[in-house]
C-alpha cells in the first residue's frame, strides 16, 4: 500500500509538469492510507478541483464535476456494478469464502458498520471493585471474581531499535469459565528495548495478584526479551508465580500457526457473542494516529497501525489449559495464600493512600 501511494504521488508530479493534463484515479477505496485516501488528500488541500470518490451508500463529487454528468458512473448504490459478470450469488459466494477479500476488492466502505465483521457495540463496559470483583450489567448473575479467572498478558514487543516503524504493546485481560473475558489493561508505544522490559516488569506486577501468565510473540531475537525477563524475575523485578515465554509453554505466542488476519479473525466470535468487555475509559478513541485496541478492531484490516489487534489475537493461545486455580477456599489456606492474602492487604494500603 506504500508503494503505491508512493507511486502515485511520483505520478501525479509528472501529471503537474504539463499543461492541460487529466489524471483519472480509478479504484476501490480500502483503507485509510491507500492511493485513494491520498487522492482525496490532495483534491482536499485545493491541489486538485476534479474527483469523484465512489462508495456504497455515497458518491462524493467536488463541485467542479457537480456539473459533468457524463462523468458519473452508472451504477446504483448498493447493488453490483457489473451484475452480468459478478451478480450477488458470486458475490455472497466470495464473502462467504474470505470476508476480507469481500470488503477489500467489492465494499466500496471498508468502515461501514460490522463490515469487518466485528459488532463493537457488543463490547460492554464492566467495573472492577478493589477485592477483584468484576461487575458488569449485562451478566450480572455470573461469578465474576478474577481469583477465578484465567488471567494472562499477550504482548507483542516491536522488534526494530526504529521506533517510527512498530508500536510494542501488552494487554492483559481474565477469562472465566462461562467465557466472559474482560480486558484489564491495555498499553501501546513506540519504545526502545529496555523500556518495553520496564512497562513489562511494571504491569506484570499491577497484576501479580491474579496473573497467571505473560505470553510474548516468539519472533526473532524476542526470545532473548523472554529471557531479560526471567533474569529480571530471578532479581525479583518482575512477579515470581507468573509463566514466561519457553519453549512448548504457551506463553510463547507463535505467530506461524496462523496469519495475523486468520487470528485476529478469531476473536470476532467472543466479540459478537458479548463475551468481551472493557473498561469505561477504553471505547474508541478516534485517535487515527495513536488508535487504541477499539480503535484498531474497528479499522481492522485496513490500516497499519494494529498492532494491538495483533496483540489481542493471541488470547485464545494464550489461555490455553489455564482456569482460575488460583482459588482457595477458606479452609484450605496454606502458607503461600496467606503471603498473597498479605500481598493484597498492601496492595488495598498503597491504594489508599495513592
Ligand atoms: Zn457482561
Ligand atoms: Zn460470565
């Protein structure tokens, strides 16, 4: 998609240099930053005075073509533009096989409402009480207290020293037994190296009480970030009785099992069944420049900015053979429950006094 944004721009440079040119762009619109995107950029900023942007449920026109009628494309919106060669059966026959393929050749909206297949208005938002009890309104008859939750963090850490190129994230999030998940924490940005360790470090041990596994993407020399990791564990940085990245362990995320569409993919299901929920201070930012995870989910696949959506693919890996062990009833105390119990005294004090 550079590429050719890039190459139009080239193009379009050349176009300037003569007199009395017309350049047509002709496409369909899929992203935020694809050729089209850019066009409308240019004819926005007065660099061009003639363009037209096609979509499904709207033509836009600049003025100066409002009176070129010859000029519209005959179609009719919302229905095929070529039916005798890609009716409907062909077309539900293709959204069907690979919904993405669908929206990015044949849906003019790439951001049309659940396009994507994802109805974000089924997240719902839940609080979360300073014992670890999580409420929430539309389930409000289940059990939900994260000493009964499988809790683990996915992270992708960026793995360029380039911190223009990729944004490194964690997110942590609980899920019960009857499937409900909630999103605990979420954190994106352009770091160096020692510094995803730190914010590593710091929210693993927000979490310590409940977290039961931190998963990192296994590619590259992120191998040698699970290994930091440990050392910084061994120092007592980072909390003892959470797993980290080994191999067979499935805290080790591996990106081959899957595309990164195929996976994000896979969280469309919980989604749509309203098994997701944040926080109330995490709904769509509308932030295209630093987009948080509903940000992302709502532009997902079309732009590049998502690497918290690639993060959050991996939670059903993630999960894999946990439940919420950590609890214990009453009279089955032991000693380790009871430095935990401790623990979470001190944590309720700091808050206190925060
Ligand atoms: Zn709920
Ligand atoms: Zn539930």
């Amino acid at each position: 998609m550079e590429k050719a944004v890039e190459l139009f721009q080239y193009l379009e440079d050349i176009g300037k240099e003569i007199e009395k040119t017309g350049f047509f762009v002709l496409g369909t619109p899929w992203g935020v930053d694809d050729v089209l995107a850019e066009a409308k950029k240019q004819a926005q900023a007065g660099n061009r005075w003639m363009w037209g942007l096609g979509s499904l449920g709207g033509f836009q026109i600049s003025d100066a073509l409002k009176d070129h009628v010859d000029k519209y494309p005959r179609i009719v919106e919302g229905q095929p533009i070529l039916p005798h060669a890609c009716g409907w059966t062909k077309l539900n026959k293709i959204k069907q096989e690979n919904r993405v393929r669908f929206i990015r050749q044949y849906l003019c909206d790439p951001f049309a409402e659940e396009a994507n297949g994802f109805s974000l208005k089924k997240i719902r938002e839940y609080n979360e009480y300073s014992d670890g009890t999580i409420k929430c309104s539309c389930h409000e008859h289940h059990d939900h207290h994260l000493s009964k939750a499988a809790v683990v963090a996915v992270s992708d850490p960026a793995y360029t020293e380039d911190r223009a190129n990729c944004e490194s994230s964690i997110l942590v999030a609980a899920k019960f037994s009857c499937g409900c998940r909630f999103l605990l924490e979420e954190w994106g940005d352009h770091v160096h190296t020692l510094d995803y360790e730190e914010k590593a470090c710091e929210i693993a041990n927000r979490h310590k009480l409940w977290l039961q596994r931190f998963g990192i993407e296994s590619v590259n020399f992120q191998l040698a970030l699970a290994n930091n990791l440990k050392y910084r564990k061994e120092k007592g940085e980072f909390p003892l009785n959470v797993e980290l990245p080994e191999k067979g362990s499935p805290a080790l995320l591996m990106p081959k099992r899957r595309d990164k569409d195929a996976r994000i993919a896979s969280q469309i299901s919980p989604v749509n069944s309203g098994l997701w929920h944040v926080r109330p201070t995490m709904g769509q930012n509308h932030n295209t420049e630093k987009p948080n995870l509903m940000e992302q989910l709502y532009r997902w696949p079309f732009s590049r900015k998502r690497d918290r959506a690639d993060a959050f693919g991996y939670f059903d890996d993630c999960w894999e053979g946990l439940s919420g062990s950590n609890y214990v009833a009453e009279d089955e105390v032991n000693i380790n429950e009871e430095v935990q119990r401790q623990d979470f005294e001190n944590m309720r004090l700091d808050e206190a006094y925060a």
